[in-house]
C-alpha cells in the first residue's frame, strides 16, 4: 500500500481542498473514491515513475480548485484505473455511476494519443500538426470536463518532473508548449496555463528561465499580496467618487514577461505590465471617470497609455490602457473596460487569444472551429452562475466539436476531414493517386468497408492497387462512398480525362484510316496537324474525334490541298443578318452554314457562341462549353456572333441522365413520361451497378421549358433519385 492513506489527507489539509463546494453525499463519495483507488494503485508507478495514487491526489487537486463538480474530482482520482482492472468501466459504473465511468474511459482515449503528441510536438515544422491535434483533442471528447482532466493531470505531471532526468523533462515540456498550454489558454484556464507554461519554461530554458525570475523582485506569492492591495487601495478611492465598478488582479507569470520581451525586443526595465489590474464598468463614460481616480490614487507612466475604446484595434479590441507607479513604487498596468467590451474581449472576434496566437496562425476567414471555443470558454465562464450543475454538463455537451473528424495516417499524422467521411474521402486527402487506386482500408488494424464512416483519433490505412482507377459508384450520393468536395471533384476529373482520352483515341484511329486509304502511312502527324491549323497532333485528334474536321478536309490535306493554317473567318457585312433555315442567326453573314455542336448540344434558349470551322460552316456551341473554350483560345479570330431566330416548332438535340432505383419497369415508365411530355427519343443507353440504374438519353425538345417540363415528369416517379441535362 502506497504511505498516503485517507487518513492522512486531514493532516495534511487535502481533504479540505478535495471537498469544498461540494455536498455532504458527494463528500461521501469522494471519500469512496480515495479508498477504492489507495486499493487499486498500491505502489504502482506511471511512466514518469511518480506513484499513480500521488498523481491521482495532485490531479484532483487541480480539478477541485476549478470548482468542478463532485464527478469529475472522483474520475481524477480514478483516471488510471482502467489500466490495472478488468472491466473497469462496468465496476465503475457500477460503484460511481455512468457519468464518472464515462469520464475516465474519455481520459483513457485520450490518453492514447500520447504518442502521436509526443512525435508532433518533436517534429520540425510541427505548427499545422500542433493545431490539428488541439482540434481533435477537443472534437474526440463527448464532455469538455475530460479536455479539463487532460490539462491538470499534465500539470501534476509537469510538477513531479522537477525531479526526473533532464531528457524526459524536456519532450515533456516541449509536448506542453505545443500543446496544453494553447488549449488551456484558449479554453480561458488561466490557472493551470501559467503553470504549464511557467514549468515547462523552467525545464526547457533553465538559464533564461533564472535570469528572468532574478529580474523580478520578490516571489509570487509577495506580487500577490502586492496586487491584493492595490486592489483595496482602488476600490477604497473609486467608492469615494461614487464609481461602481468590478476588480480584479494578477501577477504577470515568467513565461509571459519572457514572450513579451522576446517578440518586441524589450528590456526587462521597459516592462510595466509585471502585474497588472482590470476594472471592469457599466458605461463607456465610467472607464474615463475610473482612469481619472487611477490617476490621482498613483502616478502614470509617460508614454504608456493607450486608448482603445476611441481608436479600436483593427480586431475590435476596445479597452484604456495605462501602467502607474503603484504601491511599494512598483510598477502596474491597469485595464479599464465595459461589461460589453470584456465580454467581446474574452469571447469575440477581439479575443485575447485569437489575437496572442495570429503570429503562429495563417490569417482566414471566420473558422467554425473558433467560434466553437468561444461556446466553451463562455460555459466554462459560467460554471459559477449556474445553480444545477447538472444544467452546466448538458449545456457544455451540446457544444461538443462535431462537424469536423480528426484522424490517423499510419505515421501518426493528422488528417481532418467533414464528418461522415470515408476511407476514399482520407485517400483522397493524402494524394490523389492514392484516392485513384484505392481498393480496400483498414481502421486501428481491422478490416472495413470503402463506406466506414470514420471516428476521431482512428488510425487508417489505404490498400491500393498498382494500375487502375475510381469507381463511378463513389459519385452516387445515395451509396455513401464519399463526403469531401476534394474527393468528389477528383474522381470528376479522373472520368472528365478519360472521356477526353477516348475522345483523341477515336480521333486517332480515323486519322490513320485515313492515312491507309491514301497510301501515307509515313507522313508526319506534326505537319499534317500544322497544315489543317493545329498546334498538336493530339490537337487533330481530339478534332476529328468530335467530328470538328470530316474527312474530306483529312484528305484535302493529305493531297496538299489543304485550307491554310489561319484560315479567316468570311467576311462580314455590316448591317445584314442572315437567317438560314437552322432557326440560328449569324451576325452579318447571309445565308451562312450552321450546325450545332455534338459536344453540347444547344438549345433555346441558351446563350450561343458560334466558331467558324474549315469546310463545316458555323459550329454552334453554349457559351460555358469547355471545347468552345478550348477552340477559342487558340483561335479567337474565329469567333463569331450567334443568336437563336424565330424558334417555330424546330427540335434540337439534348442529352440528359437519369437515375433510379433499380426495379422492374422503371424505362418503361421514364420513356412513357417522356412521351406524354411530346419528347422524341433519339437515343439510349442503360446501365446498372449496386441496384442503381444509370439511364442517358439523347432527346428532342424544342427549348429548355420543354426540356425541363420533361425532366419534372421523370423524378416525380416512384424510384427516381435524379433527372438532369448532361
């Protein structure tokens, strides 16, 4: 058995700290809880080598100068119990209830990425790591009393290292830099921030961490009395002026002085700010009134005075800023604000750690994930005013960071991803070839399926296949492959690719027909693209593929009678407009050849660009089409203004996709529709994969309220899941 028993706490006054704020039957309980962990640790040491019943009692210390509830003082005690019992969580739930079972299980998942923190915190650029980790910190907790747990168990551990070896000192204290300390500060727990920050200061720069306290006059304890009465001596002289008004105080903690110094270059005399005020009023014109009694109580400072509140910082901040000779002739900053501004101040976008951090973090938009914490740091600042604390709890879990998931990659680097996502949405974020091949995943080991919805803090990894490509399945929303706009928009591209790689492919192969035909197979295709005014062959290829060059002009060329490269467009007569029998409008041209392009299909009323082609007319393209776009940057003299005629009872060509559950039937009745809407069918195709039919079809339709009177037909079908133009 460890040598600190229950009895011993009243000696010592720890069961004093342990218990106050709480009720009688929680005193209980906590009382079962130091007597059921002395049982379960004994003279068992952690990793540091600090007995586990010391750290347990340090930590709970920690938790109840928090003024946490009775819960989480027993999961402190209890935090490492489920690593000497069988399961613990059962007899947990069983002796203390679920709250406290599920308290610790979350300190124990935590604890699990000691690891993963430890690397980060260790690698070189480890700043975007650093942020992810504090993110899925926060996101993996079900209850922020856990984060809590986390920051004060790390305390008492930063304090037993005084003692241990230097090396395991200084990961530690590094992994806290990183890590702890930016949480606790952003979370406003301010208590064990400077701690953590003092310490691990004191373990990683032991020279300037003496130096800097030798600077300082008296120790803590002395500038808090100190504070303490200058805080007596202000509220004596603003109750004499009739000024109502809150205040509050603090040394300065060294790593904080150190900072300062470092990042403006000061000399530790230039620092006026080792301790500081902050008084807090109802209106504007009180700060000036509160600013007048501080300056006639104590002597200001030249040159340290700033006014917030009539020229705000560029993030809003608001506040008077003065330092003064206070008493003992020290020297003290002194921060005056409205109720409103404070609470802008700690939770708005002029937050004071937003603004501490902007140096290490990119600048962006509003983040979520910021707005968030400002949630929690407000529940956390009302701890105090809610009667049950039972409301508090609920309140705080329905903050819970939930639209983002943070998870591992074999090397134990941190990929965030929208909720939902899938082993397809992670492969895609670590490369998009690795997205194209991916064939099959692994969580923490275990085999699951392409559609796994992954968890916080689970390790994945990616089987691949050497060649090949993504499945058109993972672009059905209704099949769940995929959840990130990155993972969609690459398996876009993939297919967009290779429809464009068939395309050049078609086009090749009638080139070198044509090639056969006329006995040349040893021409050059650089030379025969150059003469029909092409750049590339792949140019050529991909032309002829859309059928943009026919055959005759192959030919021509092939014979030597090709049009030149830079063939003009016909020449245009100011003030006539042509009207062909397609229904299409030339600007300026009579009579002129018009055909609508294949790859778009037009129809009215779009809006239309026409292209002029070697041999073919006017080829008619909607204006976002991307092989227009693509023609026209090669050839912009050949641009040339269209527009739809009188559009009669004149039909045009239109693609459009449909899909639906897969049953019986369901052609014959999107065919049905179709016709009941006067839409001829040109053309067909089906197919089907996991009880999903793909259905495209060429139509006919007089303009785009025709076509979309169809499309509303076919998904008011039982079965259908979508029906759009292609």
């Amino acid at each position: 058995m460890v040598s600190t028993t229950r009895s011993d706490l009243a000696e010592i006054g720890e069961s004093d700290v342990l218990n106050a704020g709480i009720s009688d039957a929680d005193r209980r309980t906590l009382a079962q809880a130091l007597d059921f962990a002395a049982s379960v640790y004994g003279d068992k040491l952690l990793g540091t080598g600090e007995p586990a019943y010391s750290h347990a009692l340090g930590l709970a210390r920690n938790i109840a100068e928090l003024r946490l509830d009775a819960d989480t003082r027993v999961a402190g005690l209890l935090f490492a119990v489920p690593a000497y019992l069988a399961e613990p969580e059962q007899r947990l739930k069983a002796m203390f209830g679920a709250t406290v079972a599920s308290l610790v299980a979350g300190i124990s998942r935590v604890n699990e990425l000691r690891v993963v923190t430890r690397t980060a915190a260790l690698a070189k650029d480890s700043g975007p790591q650093n942020e992810a980790l504090r993110k899925m910190l926060l996101a993996m907790v079900e209850d922020i009393r856990v984060v809590l747990l986390r920051l004060a168990s790390r305390t008492q551990t930063l304090r037993w290292l005084a003692r241990a070896p230097e090396g395991e000192r200084r990961a530690l204290a590094q992994e806290t830099v990183d890590i702890y300390a930016p949480l606790a500060n952003r979370l406003g727990v301010w208590q064990l921030k400077w701690e953590l920050e003092d310490l691990s200061f004191r373990y990683l720069e032991p020279a300037l961490y003496k130096r800097v306290a030798g600077l300082i006059d008296g120790r803590r304890e002395e500038r808090e009395a100190l504070v303490d009465r200058a805080m007596k001596e202000l509220s004596s002289a603003l109750a004499r002026a009739g000024v109502r008004a809150e205040i509050s105080g603090r040394p300065k903690h060294l790593y904080s002085i150190y900072t300062k110094m470092r990042a403006k270059s000061l000399d530790f005399s230039e620092i006026h700010d080792v301790s500081g005020l902050r008084v807090l009023v109802d209106e504007v014109p009180d700060c000036y009134a509160v600013l007048g009694v501080v300056h006639d109580l104590w002597a200001p400072i030249p040159r340290e005075f700033d006014d917030y509140i009539s020229r705000p910082k560029t993030n809003g901040y608001r506040s008077l800023h003065t330092a003064v000779i206070g008493p003992e002739g020290k020297a003290l900053e002194v921060q005056i604000r409205s109720h409103e501004m404070h609470r802008e101040a700690e939770l708005g976008v002029a937050a004071h750690w937003r603004y501490k951090e902007s140096a290490k973090r990119p600048a962006r938009k509003s983040d979520p994930f910021d707005e968030k914490i400002a949630l929690l740091r407000q529940m956390l600042a009302w701890r105090d005013e809610i009667v049950d604390a039972s409301d508090w709890i609920e309140q705080s879990k329905q903050a819970a960071l939930d639209d983002t998931v943070y998870v591992l990659t074999p090397q134990g680097k941190i990929i965030d991803l929208p909720q939902g996502a899938t082993p397809v949405d992670f492969a895609y974020a670590l490369h998009t070839d690795i997205g194209h091949r991916c064939r099959g995943a692994k969580v923490n080991g275990a085999i699951v399926p392409l559609d796994y919805s992954l968890k916080n803090a689970e390790r994945v990894e990616i089987t691949s296949a050497k060649t090949g490509g993504p499945s058109r399945d993972w672009l059905n929303p209704a099949l769940g492959y995929i959840r990130s706009s990155r993972a969609r928009n690459k398996i876009r591209q993939w297919f967009n690719s290779r429809e464009i790689a068939s395309v050049i492919a078609a086009g090749r192969a009638a080139v070198e027909r044509e090639l056969q035909r006329e006995g040349k197979r040893a021409a050059s295709l650089e030379e025969l693209a150059h003469g029909l005014g092409f750049d590339r062959a792949e140019d050529l290829f991909a032309a002829v593929g859309r059928e943009e060059v026919g055959p005759r002009q192959l030919q021509n060329a092939l014979r030597g009678k090709a049009q030149p490269a830079q063939a003009q467009p016909p020449q245009v007569k100011a003030g006539r407009i042509g009207k062909p029998d397609s229904g299409i409008l030339v600007v300026g041209v009579e009579r002129m050849l018009t055909q609508l392009a294949r790859c778009c299909k037009p129809a009215p009323p779009d809006r239309i660009s026409g292209f002029v082609t070697k041999g073919h007319g006017v080829s008619v393209h909607r204006r976002d089409c991307a092989s227009f776009a693509r023609m026209f940057a090669r050839h912009p003299e050949r641009r040339i203004a269209t527009e739809w005629g009188e559009r009669g009872s004149q039909v045009h060509p239109v693609d459009i996709i449909v899909r639906g559950n897969d049953r019986q039937g369901l052609l014959r009745d999107v065919t049905e529709a179709l016709t009941r809407e006067k839409t001829s069918v040109i053309a067909a195709r089906t197919q089907t994969r996991h009880s999903v039919a793909s259905m495209y079809f060429t139509v006919e339709v007089v303009d785009i309220d025709h076509l979309q009177r169809a499309l509303s037909a076919i998904e008011g079908l039982r079965g259908v899941l979508a029906a759009a133009r292609r």
